[in-house]
C-alpha cells in the first residue's frame, strides 16, 4: 500500500509533536542544582512577603478607622498619616529583619562575629508594635466591612407624632371655630346698637365657655401625644444603643484573631526572609563551585592539548631515526615497560592511594565509584563532588581531595 501525501504530513506532524512534547519533559526533568530547582519559589517568595506585609497594613488600618470616627472634622489627614505610618513601620520590619539575616550570614562565614543584637531587638520590637495595631485596630475594620443589624428610625418618630400633633390641632381648633362662629351668630341675631340682648347672653356666653375648652382639650392632647412621643424615641434609643453595643462587643471579640493572625504574618515574613538569604548563601556558593570546576577544567584541557603536542614531536622523532639491531630493541622494549605507580610496588591498592604523577602529569587519587577503582585528578574530583546530594559523601570526597592539595 503506497503512503499518500496526506498520510506523509500525518506522519510528520506526528513526530514534531511528539519531539516537541519530549523537548518539554527532557527540560522539565533535567538534572539540576538545589539552586535551580528552587529559583521559582525563591522569586514567589518575595511576592508573598509583599502580600503578608500589604494584608498586616489592612490589619492594622483599623487605627485609621478609629481616628476618623473620634474626630471626623480632620479624618481623613489622620487616616492618611495613619496609613503613612502603618507604611513605615512594615518597610523598617522588613530592613531590620533583611539586616539581621545578612549579618547572620557573614557571621557564619569569617571566625570573627559581627554584634547583630541592635537588629534582632529593632525586628522584635516593630514585631511587637505590629501586634499591638492589630489587636487596636482589628475590631474597628471589622466594624467596617461589618454593619451592625438595623436600628429604629428616630426621624420616622417625630414624624408620626408631628402628624398626629397635626391631625390633633386641626380637630380641636375646628370644635373651637364653630363654637366662636355660633356665639357670633348669636350676638348678631339677637344685638340692639352693638350690644347682645339679655335672652341671647347666656347662649352666647355658653359658646364662648365651649370654645375655650376646646382649646383646653387640645393643649392636654397635644400633652398626651408629646409624652407618648418621648416614651416611644427613649425605647427606641435604648434597643439601637443596646444593638450598637451588642456589635462592638462582636466586633471586638475579633481583637485577639486579629492580634494571632498579625503573629502569623510576621512569622511567615520572617521565616521566608531567612530562608531567601539561605538561599542567596547557596547561590553564591554554587556559583564559586561553578566558576572552580569550570577553571580546573580549562587547565586540565590545556594540560592535556600540551601532552598531545608533546606526543607529535615525539612520534616524528622516531619515524625519522634509523632501526636499531634486534636486540637493542628488545632492550628498549624492556626499559619502556610500564612500572607500577611510585610508592606500591606489588601491594594491593586501595581508596584513597596517590598516584605521583611524572612528568607534566598531575597527581591522582584512587576513589571508589560504582565498586569500582578509580583514578581522579584535582579537578575530575571537583566535578564529582559537585554531582553528589548526600553530605557524608561529599565530605568523604573533600577529605580524599585534600590529600591531592
């Protein structure tokens, strides 16, 4: 069956995914230095500590909260200055602990220690202080993003009862009018020369007495509802006063959270800010390692690149001489057999033996690898050394290394 042109351009396709998808897992999966397995997480690291200190700004922000509630004629220059310090105090944590770490990485490497005790009580008292905005602050943001339940519309009160206040004197004042309207009437029906007649006085008289009760009877409602609107906005403020204290009680039972959640954000500051100069320890190390091995390296192929030469000119030498006479060659081949390293003779040989180089040849030590026997200069050492991951091998290879120094 012929392959097709389409079948080719499967085939191909094929294959340049599956190189593509072998590229991806040969370099997901390289071997590589504990430097360059956690360089990811050392630069996620520093996001995290830019998180933790950002979320202990937002704890402690409540102070601002607090001193615009207490004086709201200038809050929002405190809540700015507030913020302004909240600032500050996160920048020099994080100095003072950035300090103390690359003080205490100096002091692991020079015999003589640097005093690091003014950062150490610096980083323990911002810590501190922190702490202490948190457990102040806390109850306030939560106040914040928290409202308290509904309270009891004063306004609507004095609005209902005004009403009724209302309704009550328009009542009242109507009895009022019509009783001085018919007293009026009277005296117009029954007055001689502007004066009311004797029948028509005591009617009118008996009008004018009603008129003035009404108003007597609206003074006492409008008493009535006035008290009845002071009992009603007094229970009113007692359940919103109650409801209000209800919550800041709620509220501020979030101070000691707030104060342990502060206490675990500087432990992860800290923690990641010591690990990231641990870090940064390993990497210079790792980087000195690199630079020595791939300097021995380069002497060893110069090394070698002069042996090579050396070997040329001999080569040529020997083309150009004369054959010597059978036996002298014998002779020579006998003077020309390879002895065994100086300082073994026919003993049996074993890790950690020198082998004196002559000659341009550098010395060697034998090294045990895979149960086997070998020998390695200075260099190939170096390279050994560093492929290694468990530390009593490592030391055992520096011990051998320092045997060749």
């Amino acid at each position: 069956m012929e392959t097709t042109t389409i079948d080719r351009i499967e085939e191909l396709t094929t294959l340049e995914y599956d190189k593509k998808e072998n590229d991806k897992l040969n370099k997901k999966y390289k071997p590589r230095t504990t430097v360059e397995a956690l360089q990811g997480f050392y630069n996620w690291s520093k996001q995290i500590i830019n998180l933790s200190q950002a979320l202990s700004v937002l704890l402690g922000s409540g102070i601002a909260v607090m001193f615009y509630q207490k004086m709201p004629s200038i809050g929002w220059l405190l809540v700015l200055l507030s913020f302004g310090f909240l600032a500050v105090v996160e920048a020099l944590k994080r100095f003072t602990v950035t300090k103390a770490n690359e003080i205490r990485i100096v002091n692991n490497n020079q015999d003589k220690a640097i005093n690091n005790r003014t950062y150490n009580i610096s980083s323990f008292a911002l810590v501190v202080m922190s702490m202490g905005i948190s457990y102040v602050g806390t109850p306030y943001v939560i106040s914040f993003f928290a409202s308290h339940g509904e309270l009891t519309d004063l306004q609507a009160i004095n609005l209902t009862f005004e009403q009724k206040a209302k309704e009550s004197y328009t009542y009242w004042e109507g009895l009022k009018v019509d009783a001085l309207d018919k007293a009026k009437q009277i005296h117009n029906e029954n007055s001689w020369q502007g004066k009311t007649s004797r029948e028509a006085r005591t009617p009118k008289l008996a009008m004018e007495v009603k008129a003035s009760a009404m108003i007597d009877s609206l003074n006492s409602n409008l008493a009535v509802l006035a008290a009845q609107r002071n009992k009603a906005l007094d229970s009113a403020n007692n359940a919103n006063n109650a409801t209000i204290e209800e919550h800041k009680a709620w509220c501020y039972g979030f101070s000691w959270i707030g104060c342990m959640a502060a206490i675990l954000i500087d432990l992860l500051v800290l923690g990641l800010c010591c690990w990231n100069a641990n870090f940064d320890e390993r990497k210079i190390k790792e980087n000195a390692a690199k630079d020595r091995i791939t300097k021995e390296q380069n002497e060893v192929k110069g090394s070698a690149s002069t042996d090579s030469n050396n070997i040329e000119v001999k080569d040529t030498q020997k083309a150009e001489e004369t054959p010597k006479a059978e036996g002298n060659a014998k002779a020579n081949d006998t003077e020309n057999q390879p002895s065994a390293p100086i300082g073994y003779g026919n003993k049996e040989r074993k890790e950690g033996d020198i082998e004196k180089g002559q000659g341009r040849k550098r010395d060697r030590v034998l090294v045990e690898v895979n149960g086997k026997l070998q020998s390695k200069t200075l260099g190939e050492l170096n390279t050994l050394i560093a492929g290694q991951s468990r530390s009593e091998r490592i030391q055992h290879l520096e011990n051998l290394k320092n045997k060749l120094k």
